[in-house]
C-alpha cells in the first residue's frame, strides 16, 4: 500500500477539528493526521516541524486567516483544502490553488473526492519534472469544477457541470441549472465569461454562453445556427462564433 498523505488539520473552533479527524479517519484512510492547531501561528510551526503533505485549512480564523497564512509560504510544499463555512470565498480559495473547498457542515461524499485529487496531485508533485504540465492541467481542471454566483443573497456555489447555459437580461444574467433551477445575478455576462473556464464553456453570442463540455446536445443549422442544449433550449451562435464553435467540436 502507498504511503499515506501526512495531514494537518487548522481550525480555531475544536469541535471542528475533531469532527473533520473523525471523518478522515473513518472515511479518507489514505491521510494520516500527524497534528491538529488552532490558529495560524500554531500551524506554521507544525508545518516546518511535520513538513505535510496536505493541510486541511480554515478560513476565517481570529488573528491571520487562511489566506494570510498561506502568504507566509513562499514555495508551499504542501496540498491544501479549504474548510469553511463562508461560502463567498470559494473563487479565491480556487485562486490560491487549493486542491478544493468543503463547505461545513462536510459531505463525506466531498471530502472523499477532495481527499482523492489530493492524492493525485501530491503523486505528480513527487514525479519528475516532465509531470510540471500535468499537474497545471490538474490544477486547471480542479478550478474549473465549481463557480461562485453572485446573487442578491451573497453568492452561491453550484458545480460547473451543473450550469447549462447563461443568458444575458440588460445588466443582469441568468444562470440555467440542471434540474428546472436558474440563479438571477446582477452582474452582467462579461463577467462571466471572463471567469469561466474556457475548458467548459463557450460564448456563442453576445447574450449567451453555454456549457459546451456537458450540456451541448446538437448543432443544427436550420433556422440559423442552433446550438441544442440538454435542457432542449436552443441557443443562436453568431457568424462571426461560429467557425471557432465549429472548431471545437471537431476536437470533440
């Protein structure tokens, strides 16, 4: 059996570190938990005294949160996953490229899949060199899985396979979701397809983006050009699109 990932668990509030420790030890037998801390200066001495492999991470922590303490790092040479309660900071863990972003109260089934890239990832950090691009496209393909919408409440976090097409409304869009859901945000398309990840979706016009990895269902040229998604809903693609649509597709 591999050697297990060496795991620190960083969270002020102690009810929490024990139930994340019970849930990795009873669920994520690959992580060994060499240590728990309660606040970042805490942590970072545990970290230059186990050297882990993986930290689980809180965020919001009295005194250096858990941005502050990864700025503390100049070649980090651990994993890390977020684990919070505050769910608008999800894009900016991503940024900082943590492994993933558990919201608590944790799902077992999500701390499973987080520990399971963990894995992956530590695997090639320890190859040679030539995995430098492997662990990019890793790195890429794990923030391109969830998005942050802003809403009206705050923000929600929905898994990118979820969206199956954005629709520009003036100023606002509306995200249509799996399920009959959609999400109203105030912020217009631009910045949408600023954000998203190029891997997933495609712009087909100035008022609509659609999930082109895992909701394009048909292209049809009749009545224009029409992209089918999987909800039924028919989406026009621009000329000026269209060759670059045509494009991919044919890499699919």
């Amino acid at each position: 059996m591999p050697d297990k990932l060496r795991a620190l668990i960083i969270d002020d509030e102690s009810h929490a570190q024990e139930n994340l420790q019970i849930l990795v030890e009873e669920f994520c037998p690959e992580v060994e938990i060499l240590a728990l801390a309660s606040s970042a200066n805490e942590a970072q001495k545990l970290v230059e005294e186990h050297q882990p492999d993986l930290v689980f991470l809180d965020i919001m922590m009295p005194g250096k949160n858990g941005f502050a303490f990864l700025e503390d790092f100049d070649d980090r040479n651990f994993a890390v996953i977020f684990t919070t309660a505050h769910g608008e900071h999800a894009m900016k863990a991503l940024k900082v490229q943590a492994i993933d972003y558990l919201e608590k109260p944790i799902n077992i089934d999500d701390l499973q899949a987080a520990v399971k890239k963990a894995v992956n990832f530590i695997a090639l950090k320890k190859g040679s060199k030539s995995s430098d691009n492997r662990i990019e496209r890793l790195l890429s393909s794990i923030a391109s899985e969830k998005t942050a919408i802003p809403t009206s409440d705050g923000l929600a976090i929905v898994k990118s396979e979820d969206i199956i097409h954005l629709e520009a409304f003036d100023n606002y869009t509306t995200v249509f979701l799996v399920n009959n859901k959609r999400l109203v945000s105030s912020k217009n398309i631009k910045l949408f397809e600023d954000k998203l990840s190029e891997l997933i979706f495609f712009r087909t016009h100035r008022s609509h983006i659609i999930n082109f990895a895992h909701h394009l269902s048909e292209f049809k040229r009749t009545d224009g050009n029409i992209a089918v998604m999987s909800d039924a809903t028919e989406i026009p693609i621009s000329r000026r699109k269209l060759s670059v649509f045509l494009d991919r597709i044919a890499q699919l």
